[in-house]
C-alpha cells in the first residue's frame, strides 16, 4: 500500500463476540483496503489486543484493587510492548490523544502527539511501535484524513516529541517493526503485493532498513511459512505478527497458522515450529474454547508466551490464561490463570525470563519464570 494518499475503497468487518459480562456484542476488528490495480490487503486496525483490552477494562473497573502497592503508570491509551527494547507504550487513535512511552515505571521522552503533524488528519493508528536510537521513537502508522485518502508511514520522533523524519515503506506492507541497536537498523516483517513473476509467491518477508529508511538485507523468504505472505494475517483469534530482535536472532510468529520461526542475523531459518495443534490443545481444557488472543511476546530462548481468552458455554464463565510454548518440543504449559477475571493482562517478557502484567491499566506486577503468581513490581524490574 502506498503512503502517496491514494485513495482507497474501504471495507468494516463486524465480529460478534460474547463477552465475561454475558453480553454478546458487535466489535469493529478490522478495515480492508482495495488497492487501485485491484489486489487486496486486510489492515488490522484494531488490533486483538485493542478488543481484549477494551473487554478486560471493564472486567477490571468493577474488581477492587489488591492492597499491594505496585509500580503506577499514567496511561494514555492501549498497550505496546517493545520487547526488543523492553519499553512499553501506550497509544489510542482519536485526536487529543498522545503516545507515551514508559521504561519500568518512569516515562521515556516527551509525549508524541501525531496529529499536530498532519493537518486534516481524522484517525491515528500505531500499527507498531519501537523504541529508537538515542532515545527517539519509531512508530508505523496509518494515518486516515477522511475521503478514503489513507497512508501508511513509518514516523521517527526525537525525545522532545518532534517529528524529524518520515518515510514510506511501500510496496511492503508492514506487521512489525523492531529497531536493533546492535546493527542501528530497524527490522519489518511483513508481506509485498507483486504482479504475477517469477518473485511473486517468495517474497522476503524481512527487511532490514538504515534509521532512515534505505534498504539494507532482504531475508526470510515467504516460502518458509505455509501460506506464504499470507500466513501473516491477523485475526482476533489467532492474534496478530509478532517480531523480536536479539543480538544474535530474530524471531517472528505468523498468526494464520500458528508459525514461529527462528532466524539468525542474516536471515537464515534456524527452527521452525507450527503451534497450532498445541494451542487448540491447551485452550479446549475442562469445556473451554478460544474466544481471543490477547498480546503475544518471546521468552528468550524462542519460546512463544501468549495470553488466550477461553469461554466456558456449560457454565458462562470466562478463563484468562497465559500459555508459553515451547520452540523445541511445541509443548504447551500455562503459566497463569485467572478466573472469571482479567485484571492482570500479559504484557510481555522481560529481561531475565520475567512475566510482565498490568493490573487495572496502570500497575506492573511481574512473574518470574519459576511459576508463582504475579507480584506487584515495586522496584525497576529491568
């Protein structure tokens, strides 16, 4: 999709979902494009976290707070977690409102208002967000001005908040982005659409950009996952793509049907596993069902950590319950379970094999790999 502002034929999809209030509600969870040469592109715009998020929220409200004082944060929207760089954001897509980013419980930088930088702009998505060199942000947006006339551009802020660069990642479509201080290179995963060519079905999925947007190292060709391309499409169900850099790998999970694959840092597939039959396995416990995934993240040995929202018919009651993976086996073991309540979301790992939760929103607690339960996190916890 091109960030020109082209104009572009826009679709909304309804899910009905039944959620832990016993209601059954009507979700926006995602916005077709049809592209002018007409080949298609789902966007997610409002990302499975987004909905889950929205639904935990109001489960949160009517719980009281425990008596634990944990760490507090001062949200300003919906939940990113960059694990990459172990900072957390938060964002929400109407005007007024802000991203803000968080280090443990003290904030990083100024707040980034988006909408000052684009006159006539209506909606602000933060597809992805990663935290950048010398103490600037990189966020994947798209940006909707009204008229169909939408566009999609990789923004960099400095720390005091001020645009000093955008750029267009077209004709890639971007899932993820992940900025490596070990190569100061920003990594994006996602999928191309091409005309028909010898190049069409194995497109690289991973690209590596200079911080100013020139390409450097294609890898990961499409054909290491089993609907190519396509394998990155996000659903409510199965969650939406998740990328991870570290030193020495980079690691990306494929929502359609459960792929994780481990690379090294020139792109070379390392494991491959489908966890798709382990997560069905898992979810289908005592009569529950998957209903949602929430948010997703990687331990770091690979294994894949995801928090699902299970559904009991028998007896209407909901499961929230944290699952980790794993790469080696495709074995699946819960890690944390929370019935008929979800104040504590899964965040994402942190350093040292840590469960990092929020509590109502704004409070950290942690868990560490050995399996108690979450504990309110009342000292830095990098």
């Amino acid at each position: 999709m091109s960030g020109n502002g082209v104009n572009q034929e826009l679709t909304i999809k309804w899910q009905k979902v039944v959620c832990s209030d016993c209601h059954t509600r009507l979700v926006r969870i995602t916005i077709g494009y049809h592209i002018g040469h007409g080949a298609h592109r789902n966007i997610q715009m409002l990302r499975a976290r987004q909905f889950v998020a929205v639904v935990l929220l109001a489960i949160a409200i009517a719980l009281h707070n425990p008596p634990a004082v944990a760490q507090s944060l001062s949200p300003t929207g919906l939940p990113e977690w960059d694990s990459t760089n172990q900072v957390l954001f938060f964002s929400r897509s109407a005007p007024g409102s802000v991203v803000r980013a968080y280090v443990d419980s003290h904030q990083r930088g100024a707040d980034i208002d988006i909408f000052k930088d684009f006159p006539g702009l209506q909606e602000a998505y933060a597809d992805s967000i990663t935290a950048g060199p010398d103490g600037s942000t990189l966020i994947y947006a798209t940006l909707e001005f009204g008229n169909r006339n939408v566009r999609q551009l990789i923004l960099t802020y400095d720390p005091s908040g001020q645009l000093v660069k955008s750029w267009d990642p077209a004709p890639q479509y971007i899932e993820a982005i992940a900025y490596s201080k070990d190569d100061d290179a920003v990594f994006v995963l996602g999928g191309r659409d091409l005309p028909p060519g010898p190049y069409a079905h194995n497109y690289p999925l991973l690209i590596e950009y200079s911080r100013d947007g020139r390409a450097l190292k294609t890898m990961a060709p499409a054909s290491l996952l089993r609907d190519r391309e396509y394998a990155l499409n996000s659903s409510g169900q199965n969650g939406q793509p998740v990328l991870k850099v570290t030193k020495d790998r980079i690691y990306f999970y494929a929502p359609k049907n459960h792929e994780v694959v481990m690379c090294d840092r020139d792109g070379t597939a390392l494991a491959y596993r489908n966890f798709s039959d382990s997560i069905e396995k898992i979810s289908t416990e005592d009569g529950y069902h998957l209903i949602q995934t929430h948010q997703m993240d990687f331990a770091e040995n690979g294994d894949l950590v995801a928090e699902l929202l299970l559904w009991n018919d028998g007896n209407n009651t909901s499961l929230m319950e944290v699952v980790r993976l794993s790469v080696n086996t495709g074995e699946a073991v819960s890690v944390h379970k929370a019935s008929n309540s979800g104040r504590l979301w899964f965040v994402g790992m942190k350093k040292g094999d840590q469960y990092l939760y929020l509590e109502s929103g704004q409070n950290l607690y942690i868990q560490s790999a050995a399996g108690q339960e979450p504990q309110p996190a009342t000292h830095p916890i990098m």
